[in-house]
C-alpha cells in the first residue's frame, strides 16, 4: 500500500488529488490536507465589494467531495515538511507520512513587500484576495461612496496577478458610474509592468491594445514602470516621491509559498516558488511534486522592474492533473505525461458589468485569442465560467 499526501485544497490540490484517486488503485491512499474547509472562487471575490456576491455563492465544504471520490481530508495547517524522513507535521499535533508528496498549496501575500501595504491597522489598503479581506473592502467602498474621491489601483514589484488590479478598476469605474459618482472620483492604476496588458508574458496577444482602449475609454488613468516607496492613510507614493492622493487604494502584493516549503533546503527559491522539471517534480526531492501557483513559472522576457507571472486556475487545475499522472506513472500505474507549464492552455475573462476582455492562452496559435467584448456578454461569461468551474469541482469531474 503506498500513500499519496496532497497539501493545498484549491484548484491544483483538488483536481489532483482527484484524479490520483482515478489513477491509484483503492489499497493506496490519498490524503488531502487543507487548513481551509471550503474550496472558494476567488476570481469572483471582487464582486462582493458592491454586493453581487455572497460568500455562499462561490464556495463549497470540501470534506463531502473528497469523501464522495475516497479521499482522505485533514482540516489543518502544514507546520514542517520533512523529505528525509518522508513526513509532514501538522497544526493538529499528527504527522503524517509519504511516499510520494504533492504541494499544492499556493502561498502567502507579502504584505512586508512595501511599508504601509496591507489592511488595517498594519497597513493603508484594502484587500480582495481572501473572503474576509473582500467583506473589509466591501465596508470600506460602502464608506468611500459617501464621500468619495481619488483611488489608486494597481500592484507592487514581483507581482504576478495582475488580472485582479486591472478588473477591479474596470469594476470601480462601472459602479461609480452607475451611482453618478464618476466625476468625483478619479482612478490611477499602477504597475511595475512595462505597459498595460503586459502579464509579466511581454503581453498576450493584442492585450496591450485592447486594455489601452478600455482604460482610454474610461479615464483610467495608468502609470507603468512604476515602483511604489511606500503608502500612507491617503496617497501612494512612488519611486523618486511622486505622492498620489487616494481615499481608496488597493494594491496587489507579491506572492510568497508557504513556510514550510521556504524552510526546506534546496527546495524552493528566494519567493518561496519550487522549481520542476516537465513533470511538476521537485529538482531536489524526487518524491516531491509541486502544482499550481506553488511551482516556479519564470517570466519568459525581460523587464525593467520585477514582474511575476499571470498562472489562472484553469492552469493551476491543469498542473494538479499532469502533477498526478506523473506520480501514479512513479507509482506503477500508467505512463509519465510531460507537460511544461508554460504551455498548457488557460483562458481568462476580465469583466466589468458592461465591458470585459476574453483571453485565452495556450502552446498552438489558435488558441491565442484576445477579444475586447462590449455590452454585458463578458459577464455572462465570467458567470458560466463561474458556476462550469465550481460544478465540475464540486462533483469531482474536474
């Protein structure tokens, strides 16, 4: 009986370890742990700002769909990961052994990354990257309606979501509209990107073009290439003391891996991120396996500034499959899938309520498609794609 430990829940960890069970025969066992008990959508975090989403609409226990398909569930957080001995601590006091280990658990925010970045009261900015970081942000946009002002959006060095800087401000934009509040309001987004729409990917397509014109439509104002010294209560301030004024600032960090991953020697970078080879393996540890933002996906051109790199979930979801292959093919059953993660397909839709942007990304041409959408489809799409994803992995057909 061999056993298979999967740390992380999200959309790598669970469509991993789904599709291990699918793989391994029922004598071996799979284990997931997560220190979360809900899967949740987190592209749709930003509509809980203005109210058009309860927590409830985009999450689900995961506990049901892992017991469903015969998998193991520890509610509990990774404390230490040993790969000598083949075993991982956990929060709740047990250790659990391994024979072959599958991290998937994503990371931490940075919010060290620049003085005054974060939430209250350590820092000036509200968040929209954790369900409670979104209802603070929701309290926090409800407030600045009443007496509004400048905002300031955009992302720190090292940051690779810039998807959800550049969404939120189209989504600002649309309800300070719809409130007849837009002219009492200006928006400047930030960006250590050489240009709008750049990803850290030297652009995707016809992105820049396409985000150029949204952001020229809307008097979005932006300033690339910009690396942000510090933030205080009302302004960020950039590189060289340039002080913009905001009453509302959000502000993407970098990403870190989690502790016990950067305490292991050898195994990750500088940022936490585990380098692998064509079948998500550990270049150190032959029995460790990484998915998801976990792995180290390194920008393929050169910047002025540090950018990260866009990894969507359905990327991530993908790496949490190939990730699996590859360990049930070490473990006798089937044959090991190379699959470079920089060449798995992905799409994304960027939506604003009345405008939105379609990307998809993939290694063929034809899958690189970039579409600048007016009218309300983009959010009917993100919405399908929405409640597609959230089916297929709440009943384990991912």
């Amino acid at each position: 009986m061999k056993k298979v430990v999967v740390v992380g829940a999200g959309y790598a960890g669970l469509s991993g370890a789904l599709e291990l069970r699918r793989r391994l025969p029922d004598s071996d066992t799979v284990t997931v742990i997560s220190g979360s008990k809900y899967f949740i959508f987190y592209p749709s975090l930003i509509w809980m700002v203005q109210y058009e989403r309860d927590l409830a609409d985009i999450s689900f226990p995961i506990q049901p769909v892992l017991a469903e398909a015969g998998l193991e569930f520890v509610n509990a957080w990774v404390n230490t990961i040993n790969p000598l001995d083949k075993t991982v601590a956990l929060s709740t006091g047990q250790t659990l052994t391994y024979d072959k280990l599958m991290i998937a658990a994503g990371g931490a925010w940075d919010w060290d990354a620049v003085p005054g970045l974060g939430p209250p009261p350590a820092g000036y900015t509200v968040s929209i990257l954790s369900p409670q970081a979104a209802l603070d942000a929701q309290a926090a946009w409800t407030a600045f309606l009443i007496d509004p002002g400048p905002i300031v959006i955009g992302a720190t060095l090292n940051t690779g979501l810039f998807g959800v800087a550049y969404e939120l401000a189209l989504n600002l934009d649309m309800a300070l509209r719809r409130d007849n509040l837009r002219d009492r309001a200006s928006i400047t987004f930030v960006t250590p990107e050489p240009f709008l729409g750049h990803f850290g990917h030297g652009g995707l397509g016809n992105s820049r073009h396409i985000i150029e014109e949204a952001f020229a439509k809307r008097s979005i104002l932006s300033i690339t290439e910009a690396q942000i010294d510090h933030i205080e209560p009302d302004a960020v301030v950039l590189a060289g003391q340039r002080r913009l004024s905001s009453r509302f600032t959000m502000i993407v960090p970098p990403y870190r891996g989690i502790k016990p991953v950067r305490d292991v020697p050898n195994l990750a970078d500088e940022q936490g991120r585990i380098p692998v080879d064509d079948f998500y393996r550990s270049l150190v540890y032959p029995d460790i396996f990484a998915a998801g933002v976990a792995v180290q996906v390194k920008s393929p051109v050169r910047t002025t500034l540090p950018c990260g790199v866009l990894v969507p979930g359905t990327v991530s979801a993908e790496m949490g499959r190939g990730a699996a292959a590859n360990i049930a093919a070490d473990l006798g059953h089937g044959d090991a899938v190379p699959k470079p993660a920089d060449g798995l397909k992905s799409f994304y839709v960027f939506d604003s309520g009345s405008h939105g942007v379609f990307m998809s990304l993939g290694a063929q041409p034809w899958l690189n498609v970039q579409l600048n959408i007016p009218g309300p489809w983009s959010h009917w799409a993100k919405i399908a794609a929405e409640r597609y994803q959230i089916w297929q992995l709440q009943s384990g057909r991912y």
